[in-house]
C-alpha cells in the first residue's frame, strides 16, 4: 500500500518554477520535467525507506533524467515532500527547507 503523501507548499514552488524554467527553454520540457518529478514522487511512495538518509531523518531521490533532487521524509505511514532541488545547490538551501 503506497503511504500517504503531503508536498510542502514551498516544494510545490519549486516544482512549478523550475516547470517554468524548462518550458521557456523548450516547450513541452517543462511537462516533461513534471512528469518525472510526478513518477519519483510516486516511487518514494510506494517504497519511501529504499533512498538513503541523508540528514537525520530526511532522504533523498534523485529525479530520472533531470539534474534534481527530492527530499522528504516517511513518517508513521505519511511521506513529506519539503523541497525539490537542483542537484547543483549548495547543501545547505534544502537543509534550511527542513523542519
């Protein structure tokens, strides 16, 4: 049974700029990206303790064929989604998403 999921609304943010970014590079791009960052987050649903720790109780899945990160973290049955990252910044822009 896949867990329960809540997206933050600043990892919705994220996820909606950078849809933006990506669309304005190529149309449809954007979809793309969405729809990667859609099958990730269904993944971590279905198997939430496959992704390593990463910061206490936060882990990390990587975005297939987009250079992002999702963090989140699978507690008592529920997944949080806090932040959807570009692999590329610093550690410490996410660590500071984290409750």
């Amino acid at each position: 049974m896949a867990a329960e999921l809540i997206v933050a609304p600043e990892a919705g943010q994220d996820i909606a700029d950078a849809y933006a970014w990506y669309e304005r590079q190529r149309s449809g791009l954007g979809e793309e990206f969405f729809s990667c960052v859609d099958a990730c987050i269904q993944r971590i649903c279905r198997t939430p303790e496959m992704h390593a720790k990463v910061h206490e109780a936060y882990r990390r899945a990587l975005v297939r064929r987009f250079p992002y990160a999702v963090f989140y973290e699978y507690s008592d049955g529920t997944v949080t989604v806090y932040c959807v990252f570009h692999t590329s910044r610093e550690p410490e822009k996410w660590r500071q998403r984290l409750p």
